[in-house]
C-alpha cells in the first residue's frame, strides 16, 4: 500500500509517528496564557517587531494588546532586542499604539523590565 504524505492530516502523522517510534506523540497544547498581560517584545519573520502586552499564544501566532511596531531603536545599552527588553530604547522610530495585535510566524517573545517598559511606552511615534 502506497500512502501519499502529502495528504495526511496532523492525527494521522503521530498516528503513523507513534508506529515507528513505539510510543504516542502527544498533541501540542493549543493556548498559552501562562503569564498573560506581561509587557513583552515579539520578533516575527513577516511582520517584524512589536513592542505589547501578551494576552495569550498558540504556536508561532502571538495575540498581544497595546501593543506598537518598532521600526527601529537603539538600546540604551548593547544593541539587541534583549538589551531593549532588559534596559529600554534610547531613541527609535515606533508605531501609535493599536488595542489588539495578532502577530503571525513570531520567533521569538522576550520579557521586559519594567524599566524598559518605561522607555517603550515613552518613545515618540513617527
């Protein structure tokens, strides 16, 4: 019997996983609110950077409220992402701030102090 990979659903892939492997492949869990309403950064490939509250995720698609698009910045010390989150921006090209954002294909969902909160709400929006 011949299958065609190509249109096997999600179950039937870790029904077939679980054959080869001896044991079941548990589903992943389909939300994420642990932590909800923390002022976190987002990176994601097509949407670029979002500074916002996370109200919850599922997989790679990040729900944030009051959350800005930075364009550009400047840490206030290092250069990263992480030294935004960690210490603020300096100076940067920031969105207004919109209520509700849904950001598809993040990477990466960083934590921010609440000194670097300060900053981000702060920065001017051009």
């Amino acid at each position: 019997m011949i299958i065609n990979t190509d249109d096997l659903t999600i179950k039937q892939a870790r029904e077939l996983a679980a054959q080869f492997c001896g044991t079941p492949i548990a589903a992943p869990a389909p939300s994420t609110t642990d932590g909800a309403n923390r002022p976190v950064i987002v990176r994601s490939r097509d949407a670029g950077v979002q500074f916002g509250y996370l109200d919850h995720f599922e997989g790679s698609t990040v729900y944030l409220k009051n959350a800005r698009q930075m364009w550009s910045w400047t840490a206030l010390k290092g250069g990263t992402l992480l030294d935004c989150a960690t210490h603020g921006v300096s100076v940067g090209k920031f969105s207004t701030t919109a209520s509700s954002v849904i950001v598809i294909g993040a990477c990466a969902i960083i934590d921010c102090t609440p000194d670097a909160v300060k900053t981000l709400e702060a920065a001017k929006w051009s």
